[in-house]
C-alpha cells in the first residue's frame, strides 16, 4: 500500500502584490467631468442653434437650385454665346440703376451669366442685385438679391444670416463663436471622459436608464468628435474677436492672403474688388478683350470679372470655383491695352492661406460638393442629438422630483501643481486668443469660488451652533 507523501504546511505565505500606482493625469478626469458637465449645460443652448441652422445652411445649396431653378438656367442649352458685353448690355436695358459690379458669365451650357449690381435702392449695401441674362438669346430671365462670394442668394442669404448672426447684426454673431469657442472644449472633455471609462461601462447593449443614454451619448460623441473640431477651429477663423487674433497670426507669420493688384507694378497687395465706375462696366478695351486677355492665361470657367475702380485701376478677373480642385487664380488686366499686368496663383499663396481658404470652403460645404454637404448635415444632426441626450442625462441624475445633482466641487485641489500650474497657463494662453471662451470661463471660475465659499461659511455656522453633519454636507 502507497501512500501520498505528506504536503508541507510551513512554506510563508507570499507578499501580495503592491496596488497599482495612481496615474498623475488621474485627478484631472474629475475636473474634466465638471467643466464637461457644466460647459454642455450651459452653452448647448447656442450649440443646439447653431446645429440646427447649420443643417439648413447645408442643405439650402441644392435648395436654391430648385427654388431659382428658372433664374439660374436657360431653357435651351447649347448654340453660340452673345459677347459678354452684348449680354451686359442686356442686363443694363432691364435695370438701368446701380453700377455694374462684377460679371459672372456662364458657367456651363446650361446656366445664366450673372450681371451684379451696386449702389441698387432698395438693396443692402453689402448686397448686390444678380441680373441673369440668358448667354444664347440675351434675355434676361430675373433678378436677385445676392451676398457673397458664393453668390448667395435669398434663401440661402436668409439661412446663412440666421446661422452666423440670428439676423441681429454684428452683436448676434456673439452666440455664433460663443458656440464655435466652446464646441472643441465640450468635445474634447467628452472624449476624455469616454476613454478614461473602463471599457465595459463604454457597452449600450444590454444596459438600461442613464448608463444606456450615456453610452450612447459618448458613442455618437466618439465618432462625431473630429467633425466638432473641425467645425470649431473653422468657423472661428472668421469670427469677431478669435478671428481678428488668427488674421493678427497669419499677417505677423507672412501668411495672409494675398491679391491680385489692380494697379500698375503688379505688387500683390492691391485689392481689386472694388465696384466699377462706369454704369456700364465697359472701359477702355471692353470686357470682351479682357475676358480673352483672361483666357490666355489659361482662367477657366467659372470666372468673375470686376470693373476698374478708378481711372488709374485696372480690370481683376479671378476664378470662383470653390469645388475640389479649386480654382482661385486672378489676373488683373490693363483696360486702356488689354495686356495683363499682374497674376497670382493659388499654388503660390502661403500654407495658412491655403488651409484657411480649404478650412472655410469645406465648413461651407462648397469643397466637395453634395458629399460635403450631407456630412456637415449629419454633424449638425449629430450634434443636436447629443445635446438632447445630455440634457436626458441630467434629468436622469436627479433624485426624485430633483432636476439633475450637480458635480461636486474642488476637483481643481486634487491635481498636482506640476499638472495644474501649466494646465492654467495654457488656459490663460487660450482664453486670451479665443476671448469668448475665456471671459465666460473666468466669470464661472470666479462665481464658482464665490458660492464655494458661501457654503462653507454657512456650513462653519451650521457646523458651529451644532449643526455638525448637516453643515459637512453644505459645505460639500
């Protein structure tokens, strides 16, 4: 008979293993969580504005089409053109007032050339009255009030003024870069938070209540979240205050945009967008001559045409494609001999000009067309349901008839100096360059503070006349 030998009992036991050391950034997701909290509370408001009438603004493209389909097309496509300046003069007949601006011939067989006005009664001065002209026949087939070098006109006038200003002039466009300032900030904690998340809590299969709505708002959030960036940094190139600072750093940097010159010496600084002189906008050798001067130098369709603006100026001819590839090359062209005098290339604008230029077409949705346009409308469509889902989240945190618990505070204690004290520099750095996310960020820091300390005082008298755990949970 064996037997098995006996297992010893006395070996020692093993140290257990150390707990794992806590990650310096650690104390910082709090922190995140409170300013993700409160940023989206408060600004999804101007968040949820600009979404919506961002998907408008995207979608008014093929809109305008449809709905000026008989201003911006002719009838019969095809035959041989009028000279441009026999198409003017047709235009001119119609609507003698004002000053011939720019003309935009025709594109394509089967589109209208445009004939812009100036200085029209009736028509904002920033805005001029499109007359289009059939190129075939002479006709012309309307007129309409246009903005911009997009040559909007009025429904999409009327969505893109909405979107940037809500129609209250220069004072609106604050709520547009308040929601652009604060977009990225609001993305990013989003995405910090998500993958600073264990990921089983990151699941919404098989979950329910708040941790179903969470995870589908940081699911949406994950794959939207270059887009919210994208649309942050561009739309504040051309804002109020962050927009004149980025100008400030390109110019200081040799990066602005440069122009073709309309005068004499061909130094690229001039500007050559200035309305014409003459009511007609023929001078010297004639916009046919000019177009053809144009033409040689190989400014394919579409182009525009402005007039001198002055005896000593000179005509600009620039293309206006905005589509990918664009075309943005521009001519000026001597109006007493036809010859050109000046060319400026798109290859040869500097880097942050051609980033900026691409940067606005794309969040325009002008860069790459219908596709352009769809994405933007599901960002926008992203965007307003992420904000409806955080919104649910808050009501989902209340305690019975509570409307959301805040996030507590005293986050920014936790984090080490060597994090904190350059995290607040670069804050500062921030916030000066971007105006509306700083001011609206100090004024929270500072009333934040201020109600900190009132309910810790409160919480020391409490606490003092024997309010013991009550005034701990004040002042929590």
């Amino acid at each position: 008979m064996t037997t098995a030998p006996p297992t010893s009992t006395d070996a020692p036991p093993q140290p257990a293993a150390p707990p794992p050391r806590p990650s310096p950034w650690a104390p910082l997701r709090p922190l995140v969580l409170r300013l993700h909290f409160y940023a989206g509370l408060l600004v999804a408001p101007f968040l949820l504005v600009a979404a919506t009438t961002g998907f408008l603004y995207a979608g008014s493209f093929q809109a305008e089409k449809i709905v000026y389909a008989d201003e911006m097309t002719v009838p019969e496509a095809g035959g041989t053109e009028l000279p441009i300046s026999a198409q003017v003069a047709a235009a001119r007949e119609a609507h003698p007032e004002g000053t011939v601006s720019a003309v935009r011939p025709a594109p394509e067989d089967d589109a209208t050339t445009r004939v812009m006005l100036s200085g029209v009664p009736g028509v904002d001065e920033d805005h001029t009255l499109a007359v289009f002209v059939d190129p075939y026949t002479g006709k012309v087939r309307g007129a309409l009030e246009q903005y911009g070098s997009t040559g909007a006109l009025p429904l999409r006038t009327w969505i893109d003024e909405f979107h940037r200003d809500l129609h209250l002039g220069d004072s609106g466009r604050l709520y547009s870069e308040l929601a652009a300032s604060w977009l990225w900030v609001i993305a990013g904690g989003g995405l910090v938070l998500w993958f600073s998340r264990r990921r089983a809590r990151r699941k919404v299969r098989g979950t329910t209540g708040r941790r179903r709505t969470l995870g589908l708002h940081g699911t949406i959030g994950v794959w939207a979240g270059i887009g919210f960036f994208f649309l942050s940094a561009t739309g504040l190139t051309w804002s109020t205050y962050a927009g004149a600072n980025i100008d400030e750093l390109r110019t200081s940097l040799g990066h602005s945009t440069p122009s073709v010159s309309a005068s004499a010496g061909g130094d690229h600084g001039g500007h050559g967008a200035a309305a014409g002189t003459g009511g007609s906008g023929e001078h010297g050798v004639g916009l046919d001559k000019v177009l053809t001067s144009a033409r040689a130098q190989g400014l394919g369709d579409p182009v525009e045409i402005v007039p001198p603006a002055d005896a000593g100026s000179a005509y600009v001819v620039k293309q206006v494609e905005r589509g990918w590839p664009g075309k943005q090359d521009s001519v000026a062209v001597d109006p007493a001999t036809g010859e050109v005098t000046d060319v400026l290339r798109f290859a040869d604008y500097p880097l942050l000009a051609k980033l900026t230029r691409w940067g606005i077409d794309l969040h325009t949705g002008v860069l790459f067309g219908v596709v352009n346009q769809l994405a933007l409308m599901l960002l926008a469509l992203s965007l307003v349901v992420l904000i409806v889902l955080g919104y649910r989240m808050w009501w989902q945190r209340g305690r019975g008839s509570a409307f959301g618990r805040p996030i507590p505070r005293g986050a920014w204690a936790q984090v080490p100096p060597q994090i904190l004290v350059p995290l607040l520099a670069v804050v500062a750095v921030v916030g000066y360059f971007v105006p509306l996310l700083g001011i609206p960020l100090a004024a929270f820091l500072v009333v934040d503070v201020i109600l900190g300390e009132i309910a810790h005082r409160r919480g020391r008298r409490t606490y003092g006349t024997g309010g013991g755990a009550g005034g701990e949970a004040a002042a929590g």
